[in-house]
C-alpha cells in the first residue's frame, strides 16, 4: 500500500500543496469505505461531486485530500487539474515501485473468474495482491494498484471497458509483464459499436506491456490472428481447445454439469485436471490461467493445484438448493450473448425438467432486437423446457421461444410464477444483465 508524503505526491502531479506536509497511508475515492490516515481524492462524476465529501472524509481520519480548487476548511489540500487524471498518474508512479510481475487481463467474458483462476495458481508460487471484485475500471484499477503490498510476490489486475481507448489507458498505469485477452464477443456494443471495435478495444491491453513482457491469446477466438498481429517482435502464447496452441485441452467430461474434468497439454507437459467450476465455458478460464502460471515458470503440478482449488464466483453458476427439492443456479451477476449461450449450453446437459430465466442483456446498442430474438432461438435449440423473461427486450425472446415462454411485468410477478414450479427434478438458472437485478429472483426461490 503506497505510503508517502504530501509534498512528493504535489511535486509528482503537479499541483500546489495547502497546509501541512503530512504523511498518509492509503488513498480512498469513497467516504463509504475510508480507512484512517488515508489520502481522498475528491472525484467528480457524473451524479455527484468528491469534493463535497472531504469534510466528511476529514472528519473520518483522512490525512489530507487532492481537489481541483481549494476548499476553505483547516485541511492539507493538493490542487490538480484533473483528480481523475492525478489518482492514475499516482498508480503509474507506484506501479515502478513494485519489482515483481504484474498480470493484466481483459475480455468480454470471463474475466473475474480467470482473474479468481490466475490468482489461486500463483498463491502456489507465493503471495498475490488482486483486484478485488470487480473493480476494473479507470477508478478501480488505479485503486487496486495503489492497494499494493509492494512485498506481494505477484499482483493480477482485471481490466474492464465499454468503449476503446478506456483498455489504453489501464494498461499504461498497470504496465503489465503479463497481457491476456479471455474473448472478444457482442459486448458493450453501444460504445463499441461493433464486434470488431470490442476487439480492437481489448487488444489496447498489449499496448502497455513491459520490455520482455508475454501476450496471451486465445487462439479460438476469431480475433486471435488480429491480436497477434499486434504483438510483432513480442513474446506470445497461446491457448484455447484448438490442439494447435500452446497450452490446450482435450478429453473433456463435464458429465452431467456437476463435474468438469480435462487433460491438460503444454510445452511443459500434461495433466490431469478436475475442477469443481461448472461448465464447460470455464476451460478457456482454466486454460489462460495456465497460461499465466507457465510464462511465469510455475509447475503443472502447481498449476494443477491452484486450478482443483478454485470454487466459483459469486453469482456465476453457483449451484443453490431451491424450494421443494429444486436446483438454482445463480448466473445473476451479468449476462451478454455469448455469455448466454454458454449458460443455454450447461442448462441443456441438466436431467429432469430445465427452466431458464433470463433478464434483458444491456448496451446492445441497434443490435439489442437482434440478438434478444436470437437468444430465444438458440432456447428452443438446446432443448430448454420453458423460458421466464422480465425487461423490455426480453420480449423479443419470448416471441421467438414461442410456446412454453412467458413475460412478466416486474420481479414479483415473475417470483409468484416460478414458486409455483418449484419441484424435484427441476433445474432453474437465472441469468441477466446488472441492470436486470436478478438476483431478487434468486433469492427468492431459495430454499427456506
């Protein structure tokens, strides 16, 4: 955790220090979440300005605050142009502070739980500082790195964007040894634009790559060529179930999506590996967190270890005990097309009666009809039973379901219909977009 004095963090930014030269411990952006002795950077954002909260911030131990005009309170101030700017320019700076490899990652999907996957398979090797959550963006990532022991032996930063130059931007602060991209697919389209601007987006991380760093890309995706033509004269790996990359799988058995076990082959080796992840998505996951481990020199015995040891992540296919005898599974945190298909693909395999229960996917941009209609195809495709939707554009999946589909006009609704299904031998999965909020349904229909 960056420890410092005011008048080297002004000198390093550029601004004018008012009032004491004190030390800190810490920065914060939130008074929500504030620790003693830290440094408040008063962010203006859309809905709210920082700056009306270092008062507060003070009262609650703040050491001193970086605004861009001096606020008439007894309180160690650093004046910058732009606060937004300066907490990234600080992470830059601290990042040369810290000798050991940095892990960078980005994707449309998979991103935490390849992060979770990369971070357990260091832990092997040693200690590992990594995002927490999903604080990704251009406030998170700064923070993450500016929480950074500088005696961690590893640190693994997630990345996230909706529009290009925002990939840009992180990776130059995090200036990683290790770039990876899990895929690219119709995500965030309303700033993209289109699949293609999603890839080049992600493909900004291998911009900010140290001097002898590794890109690592998944040789399925259908931007892999593009990614590695973007790393010309640099180190890379790659990965995916295509026997051609670096690091694959094959012998794959997901049973009946209760287990999921693969050999695992690399240059170094292979390996049997049995993971207690749900889903058959999740072997890419496994597959560039192997990756990682190889590049830096980690064992398949140790790989195969922090692999077997990872559990799955809040809200993403989290197998739940339901009403009467029936299974949940929780897949609320997000959800975009290929994310989806991936949640059609396990549903499919489940015995007995499978229900899915979707939200509206969000930022589809012109696109969102197209692939709502296309969601309830693909439905019908895979054999689910019946099909639950709330949200506007989960009309559109509903009519192309056809029978056996139903729409409801809010959360409670949709709660009354799926209670009185609660049976044994019943699957439900549940899955939408944040904005969705489906993890009200969720718990609603768990077990009591």
């Amino acid at each position: 955790m960056i420890k410092a004095k005011l008048s080297d963090v002004a000198k390093l930014l550029n601004g004018e220090l008012i009032g004491k030269n004190i030390d800190f411990t810490g920065v914060a952006i939130d008074t929500r979440d504030l620790s003693p002795d830290v440094l408040f950077f008063a962010i203006k954002g859309n809905n709210y300005d920082g700056h009306v909260f270092v008062e507060k911030a003070m009262s609650q131990g703040a050491k001193a605050a970086v605004v861009t005009r001096a606020l008439d309170i007894n309180f160690p101030q650093v004046i910058v142009k732009d606060t937004r700017v300066a907490l990234g320019d600080l992470a830059r700076w601290y990042r040369l502070q810290f000798k050991n490899p940095v892990v960078a990652l980005t994707g449309s999907c998979g991103k935490t739980t390849t992060k979770t996957l990369i971070t357990n398979v260091l832990k092997q090797a040693g200690k590992v500082h990594a995002t927490h959550g999903n604080l990704n963006n251009d406030y998170g990532v700064p923070l993450t790195i500016l929480s950074m022991p500088l005696n961690a032996n590893y640190a693994v930063i997630e990345m996230g964007a909706n529009h290009c130059k925002e990939i840009s931007y992180l990776t130059h602060i995090a200036q990683p040894n290790i770039a990876l991209i899990t895929n690219a697919g119709p995500v965030h389209l309303e700033g993209f634009k289109s699949i293609e601007g999603v890839a080049q987006g992600k493909g900004e991380i291998f911009e900010g790559l140290a001097e002898n760093g590794i890109a690592i890309i998944n040789l399925d995706d259908q931007f892999a060529q593009y990614w590695i033509s973007l790393n010309v004269g640099q180190r890379f790996m790659t990965f995916g179930l295509n026997s051609q990359a670096d690091i694959f799988a094959d012998n794959i058995d997901s049973g009946a999506g209760d287990k999921l076990t693969f050999e695992l082959h690399s240059l170094e080796g292979s390996i049997a590996v049995n993971m207690s992840l749900l889903g058959e998505h999740n072997i890419p996951n496994a597959l560039a967190a192997t990756s990682a481990g190889i590049a830096l020199n980690l064992s398949l015995d140790q790989i195969k270890k922090g692999l077997e040891s990872t559990s799955a992540v809040d809200k993403r296919f989290v197998e739940k005990f339901g009403r009467n005898g029936a299974i949940i599974i929780d897949d609320s945190y997000n959800a975009n097309p290929v994310a989806m298909e991936a949640a059609l693909k396990f549903l499919s395999k489940k015995n007995g009666q499978k229900i899915m229960v979707i939200g509206d996917m969000g930022e589809l941009g012109a696109d969102s009809t197209f692939y709502h209609q296309q969601l309830g195809e693909k439905a019908k495709q895979y054999g689910i039973d019946a099909l639950y939707a709330i949200g506007e554009n989960s009309m559109h999946t509903v009519k192309s379901f056809g029978d056996n589909a139903f729409h409801f006009a809010n959360h409670q609704a949709l709660i009354d219909a799926l209670e009185e299904k609660m049976q044994k031998d019943l699957t439900v999965l549940i899955k939408g977009s944040r904005s969705a909020s489906m993890e009200k349904v969720v718990n609603a229909l768990l077990e009591q």
